[in-house]
C-alpha cells in the first residue's frame, strides 16, 4: 500500500499516541503536560503554542477516539467515528511547505489546539486508509500480554505484531523453548 509521507506522518503520530494509553497494567505514557510536549516534539508537531492540562485531556479525548476506530468492526463504524472526529475539529484543509518538506495538506485549521490538530491530521490519515478499503491494516498486536495499535503495511497483510523484534520474537522463542521441554520431558 502506497502511502505518502505527509499521511504516514500523521499514521505514526496516531499510533504514537494510541499507544499511551494505559493497558495491562501499563502507566499512562501521557499523564502530564510535559508527556504531552514531549510527544509534539517527538512528532514535529508545527504550530503549536503552550500547553495546559486543559490540552492534556482534550489530547486523551482524541486518543478515546482514535483507539475506537481501531475497534470499529467494519468500514461504516469507522467512517462514521472518524467523520465525527473530523468535523469536530473543524478541519480547514490547506497546502504547505514547512522545516524542509515538500509540498503537503494539513488539515488542521490556523491556531488549532493540539487535540484538533492531531484529531484533523489523524482522523484524515486513517479516513484515507478506509476510504482504500484498507481498515483491517488497522490492527492490534496479537501478543497475549501486548495489544499495541499497528498499522499493518505489509504487502501480504500478515503482520501480527507490533514490533517483530520484541512481542514476536519473544512468542516464537517461548514456544521453541516450550516445544524443546516437551520433546525432553
């Protein structure tokens, strides 16, 4: 699946930010302001003025929503979640060429707060992946004590994983050890 950079910008930001909510027995990995600013600078997030608390919770609002499109079981529920989102964050399309990239949308309106931003920004990134009839690309990682979000760009859609390298590895080494103790006992 092609995608182009400006939308898989905003796809990694979507994941990012799914991915700090608090799940089996994890942390909150945006419970302050600080986690929030560290996540706008993690993503080169342009234009975004001082952070409140009031931004914090309007961001894990976004972030509610985001992973309810990820759940969504079927194309209708998602583009119903995401036209919601979208039209809630009064999305202003608009060209740009900013800090060195070419030419590319922003969907945000001037002097959005951060959640409308990244709701605009995101919400259309992941409307682009229903709109290609890709949503189960939209997935969670299969890893018993996991579940990160993913968005599964493999050619075959086979990715069952978030990260191969940690949560895949680690299952298929389990089940080797498990398959030596047995052939053993």
């Amino acid at each position: 699946m092609l995608i182009p950079h400006d939308t898989r910008i905003a796809l990694d930001a979507v994941i990012d930010l799914v991915n700090t909510a608090p799940e089996n027995d994890q942390a909150d990995g945006l419970a302050d302001v600080a986690a929030l600013r560290e996540f706008v600078r993690r993503h080169a997030i342009s234009g975004v003025g001082e952070l409140t608390r009031r931004d914090l919770g309007a961001v894990h609002g976004v972030r509610t929503r985001f992973a309810e499109v990820f759940a969504a079981p079927d194309s209708a529920v998602a583009a119903e979640l995401l036209n919601d989102l979208v039209a809630a964050a009064g999305t202003t399309p608009q060209l740009t060429n900013h800090d060195g990239y070419d030419w590319h949308v922003h969907y945000f309106a001037p002097g959005a707060t951060i959640a409308d931003h990244v709701a605009a920004d995101g919400g259309m990134a992941l409307a682009f992946i229903v709109v290609a009839g890709e949503q189960e690309r939209l997935r969670r990682c299969e890893a018993p004590d996991c579940g990160r979000a993913f968005v599964d760009l493999s050619r075959n859609r086979s990715r069952r994983y978030c990260d191969s390298r940690t949560c895949g590895n680690r299952l298929h080494v389990a089940a080797y050890r498990a398959r030596r103790r047995e052939a053993a006992g």
